[in-house]
C-alpha cells in the first residue's frame, strides 16, 4: 500500500470514527440539563425542570456557559475515547499531539456553534450574514434548519480535525 492510500484510509477511519463518536455525545452522552441550559444568557433566562426531581430553576449566562462547558468536555471525551478504541483496535497509532490538536480543533468549534444564545450564537450569525438565516430559523414541514446547520459546521469541522489526526499516524 502507498503512503498516500494508507494516509486516505486513516483519514477515513478516524473522520468515521469521530462522526460516529459526535452524534453519541451530541444525542447520548449530553444531558438533558445540558441540552436546554447551554444557550442560555442573563437576556434570554433559560427555565429548567429536572425531569426526576420536577423542580424548576432559572439559569443565565453564566450557567449557559458551564453547562456548554460540559457537554463540549464530555462530547470531545467521547470522541477521544472511541477514535483511541477504535484506532488501537484498527493497529493504528495516532501521534500524541496530532490526536491533541484535533480534539482541540473539535472541542472549539463545538463550543462556538452549541452556545446558541439567541441573536448573538456564532451559527445564527453565520446563517444571517450568509443568507440561511430564513433556513436557521426553519422549523416546520419535519425541518429543523438550525440543527442541519449546525450538523454540517460540525462535519465540516471534524473532517478537519481527522486531516490533522493523521499527520505522523503509523501502523502499530
């Protein structure tokens, strides 16, 4: 095998593996809390009900930030996890810091699109410059346009991530 086929079958190993990682620690992983907290500012007050407890709390800015904080620590913890299994199961070796920079590139980009404070989140700016903003604010007909757009920023982003995982990778 050349080096280039070998390059472009780690490449697709890792990109497979790191898509199949993010949608579980986007849909499995998260909490609940998470999920409905990490957008929430002092302006827009996000309202809470655990679901065990039923009680209620408010949250602003500050607690949008931490609970963004934790599912992006928890999402790109489950990317290490199953992009290292998997890698080792495959005879891979991901070097260190490649591995590192990757993630860090995944963690970054999944912050900046998850903390989705309404009129001021990165994505919705985005689509309005871009002319989606009709397409982000779509939500009708089965359409949800903010969570397809918000997929494609992170597949977009991930496959940059698995290009700088598989410089200096090599075979175990």
């Amino acid at each position: 095998m050349t080096s280039a086929h070998r390059n472009a079958a780690v490449f697709a190993t890792l990109l497979g593996l790191t898509r199949a990682a993010s949608a579980i620690g986007d849909f499995w992983v998260q909490s609940d809390y998470c999920a409905r907290v990490k957008g929430a500012s002092d302006k827009d007050r996000v309202t809470y009900e655990d679901p065990r407890t039923k009680k209620t709390t408010t949250h602003g800015t500050s607690d949008g930030r931490k609970a963004c904080l934790e599912h992006c620590l928890t999402y790109t913890a489950t990317q290490a996890l199953v992009a290292g299994l998997g890698a080792r199961a495959l005879g891979l070796r991901i070097h260190p810091a490649a591995a590192a920079a990757a993630l860090a590139v995944s963690f970054t980009t999944h912050y900046a699109a998850d903390r989705r404070v309404p009129g001021k989140g990165v994505l919705e700016k985005l689509a309005t410059k871009t002319g989606k903003g009709g397409f982000y604010r779509l939500a009708d007909h089965g359409i949800n346009g903010a969570f397809h757009l918000d997929s494609a920023w992170h597949y977009g982003w991930e496959t940059l991530a698995a290009l700088i995982a598989t410089t200096k990778a090599t075979s175990r």
